[in-house]
C-alpha cells in the first residue's frame, strides 16, 4: 500500500450578531454552505445571541470586535487544522478553488489587504489552529508589514492575491482566478448606492441536495454575461491598486510625521517633568 496524504481538517466559520437580518445574506451562505459540503469542509454558523457562555466569555460591546473573540474561543474548543473566518456577505463566486490554496504551512493567521482601501481585512481570515482613519489604517498596516516578530507568525497577503475581494470593483464581473466575492447584501443588490452589485447568476436557488455530488455546479447558475478572460480582470484591479498604492503611501508618510511628532512631545513633557522635580529638591546643606 502507497503512503497516505493526512486529510487537514478546514471549517468554514461566520459569525452572526442575532438572525434579524439573515435576509441580507442568505444567498452568501447558501453557496458557502453548498460549496463546504461538496469540497468537505464544515460550514458553521454561529449565533451569539443564542448562545449564553459567549456572551459570558465574550462581553464586548462592539459585535465588530466581539465575533473576533468568538473565533478564539472556536479555535480553542475546536479540533480544526485550519479555520476560514468570512463575513456573512461573503458568497462563493466561483467554487472550483479550494482553501489549501491559500495555507502557508509557517503561518499561524493569514491576512490579506482590501484592494479598495488601505485596511487588512478584518472580515476575513485564515487562521492554524493552537480620513485620520485611512492614516491609522496605513499605520497599523505598515506595522504587520514590518514588524519582525509578527512577521514570522502572520502573513498579509498583498492586494489582489487573496482569497476574497469587493466583487462591486469589476462591477461583478469575474474571471476563474476569483473565488469569494465579498459585499453580496440583499440591500445593496441594484442600487445606486455604494458597493451596490449586480447578480452575477440567473437564479438564486440552490439544491442542496445535490451540493454532495458532482453535480454541484449546477446551482452556479451564471450569467455568462459577467464571465471574463482572466486578464481583463486583472487590468481593472491592477489600476485601481496602482491608484490606492499610491495614497497609502502619502498616508503612511502622515502618520509616520504624527508619530514623530508624538514621541517629541513626549520627550519633551518627560524632561520638563525631571527639570520641575529638580526644582522642588531641597538643597543639602552642610552644619
């Protein structure tokens, strides 16, 4: 018998405040869902309010920053090799491509930079288990890009080479080197609103019962209108990071003078502190 390749074991997780508004994302998860069972992923969702010891052991106020600590909590319960992270507006556009693309067996959490702006995504991650805002964006980006002990641990994968990205840049249109396309809301679809999209398929239905089967990309159905060569894509993408490249570094530039700028005053406040200290020393005189 041949040597055999261990299975890593990958789930799938979004993390949801309350089902109020599930609505706006059911067409995101359906194909998540779908795409986990035939690529044999787990598909989890979680609902904090329904679960009593998160919302012990997670108390932030925040949902933003809470359904980050709720992973941590997943990725220590868990017995997972490897967990995908994705907002619930996330869909699979195209489920040919598979998350062990994507894993680098030396990091522990993968990151990736948004293409339109200066963040590293925090909507999506890929974690191993065991206007001042764009300059504070920039700053904390330059800092996981540079930083030397985070460096060895963390990876931010560069615009346009990750997992996921803004489908509304291309107008939706895709090519077979995309496959999650984030911002898929109920109400952004048709909208003359920003990151507003388009369907990209001609129904929204899926079969789940087939989604275990080779039949699986049946429930893709496309509008091959927006089906594009794969270099197409990338022209669109690479002007828009050449433009965004080129403000993050004016940003960057902003904050590093703002840093400066701070750590003078502080210096400047710490001897001024030593110097009124002095002052109010008495002097030692002798008998």
């Amino acid at each position: 018998m041949g040597s055999q390749i261990a299975e890593i074991k990958i789930a799938v997780v979004t993390i949801l405040n309350d089902l109020s508004n599930i609505n706006e994302y059911q067409l995101a998860m359906r194909t998540f869902q779908c795409y986990c069972i035939y690529q044999r992923y787990e598909w989890i969702v979680i609902d904090v309010s329904r679960n009593d010891t998160l919302k012990l052991l997670c108390p932030q106020n925040q949902f933003f920053f809470q359904r980050h600590c709720v992973i941590a909590q997943f990725l220590e319960e868990n017995n997972f090799d490897y967990v995908l992270f994705i907002d619930s507006d996330m869909g699979v556009i195209n489920p040919k491509r598979r998350i062990e693309e994507y894993i680098m067996d030396n990091k522990d959490i993968i990151f990736y930079n948004r293409i339109w702006n200066f963040e590293v995504m925090a909507g999506s991650y890929l974690a191993k288990s065991y206007k001042d805002l764009f300059t504070y964006e920039a700053c904390v980006r330059a800092q996981l890009e540079t930083n030397e002990k985070w460096k060895k641990k963390i990876s931010v994968l560069p615009k346009g080479q990750s997992w996921a990205r803004d489908g509304w840049l291309t107008n939706s249109k895709w090519s077979e080197q995309d496959f999650i396309f984030h911002g898929w809301q109920k109400r952004r679809l048709n909208r003359r609103i920003f990151a507003s999209w388009k369907l990209p398929f001609l129904s929204t239905k899926f079969n789940m019962s087939i989604c275990g089967t080779s039949n699986y990309i049946e429930n893709w159905k496309y509008n091959r209108s927006f089906a594009r060569d794969p270099n197409e894509i990338r022209v669109q993408l690479n002007t828009i990071i050449a433009l965004k490249d080129v403000e993050y570094y004016k940003e960057k530039r902003k904050a590093e003078k703002i840093l400066a700028n701070l750590m003078k005053s502080q210096l400047i406040w710490h001897n001024s502190t030593i110097n009124s200290s002095l002052l109010g020393m008495p002097l030692n005189r002798k008998n």
